[in-house]
C-alpha cells in the first residue's frame, strides 16, 4: 500500500472562517498518483475542523449562526482563567465538529456528493496561518 502526504497551507480570518479547500485536497490526491483507496483531510490545531458542506453563502452564514447558538462566545468558559485568551468557544466548536474526515479515492478522484464540498473552519478569535495535512492511501 502506497502513502502519500501532501499539505495545504492556509491563512484565515479566525472567527469562524469557513475555506472550501477541495480543490486543493483534490490536487494533492491526483499527485499521489494513488488511484484507489482513502484520503485523509487532518486541521491541524485544536481550534479548528474539517467537515463536509454545501458551499455557499446562505449555508456559509447558516453554519456560522448554528455555531454561535450551540456554543456563544460571550458565555462564560473555565480555559478563559487559564490562558485568559478568550476563545473558550473555539475549542468547544472545533471538539465539536472534529479535525479530520476521510474520504472514498475511486479512480483517483474523491468520492463526494454532487452539492458536497470539503470546508476547512478556523474558530479562533483572531487570524491564524494554518496547515491542513491530506494523507492518501491506497494503490
């Protein structure tokens, strides 16, 4: 079984910024030259996810509205007295939603839905330059 690790790098706005990575993650499975197998999208950072979504504005902000009614960030959070950075919230959302997904490889292009894109989420309360790992296994 072959192993091929490709990065995506980003910077994000923080607050809730929401990046549709899957071109990229795309990119870097046609460059494993992996035809059949499984890749691995991995956010790297506890304050940040990857999910699956329809990306487009009114979903985009939907998502983001959701996220501030499940867990606000002007509640009360205990991380706020250790560190006293004040993204409590970010963590609590990134837990949520996890910082992985795979996906099916099918002859060498990803398995997703027709309205289905792969979405990068930066929770933290300010900017950040991120690193998104993509593993690709398979033959």
């Amino acid at each position: 079984m072959a192993v091929f690790t490709g990065y995506v790098d980003l910077d994000t706005q923080g607050d809730t910024d929401i990046i549709d990575v899957t071109s990229r993650v795309a990119g870097i499975v046609a460059s494993s030259g992996i035809k059949d197998g499984i890749v691995l999208v991995f956010a790297s950072g506890s304050t940040s996810a990857i999910t699956t979504l329809e990306y487009e504005p009114g979903l985009v902000f939907d998502l983001r509205e959701a996220l501030e009614r499940l867990v606000p960030r002007d509640m009360y959070y205990k991380h706020h007295e250790r560190w006293h950075d004040g993204n409590g919230h970010s963590h609590i959302r990134a837990s949520m939603l996890g910082q992985s997904k795979s996906f099916p490889v099918i002859n060498g292009n990803i398995l997703l839905g027709t309205w289905q894109q792969i979405v990068f989420i930066d929770m933290d309360n300010r900017p950040r330059s991120r690193q998104v790992v993509v593993q690709v296994c398979g033959e």
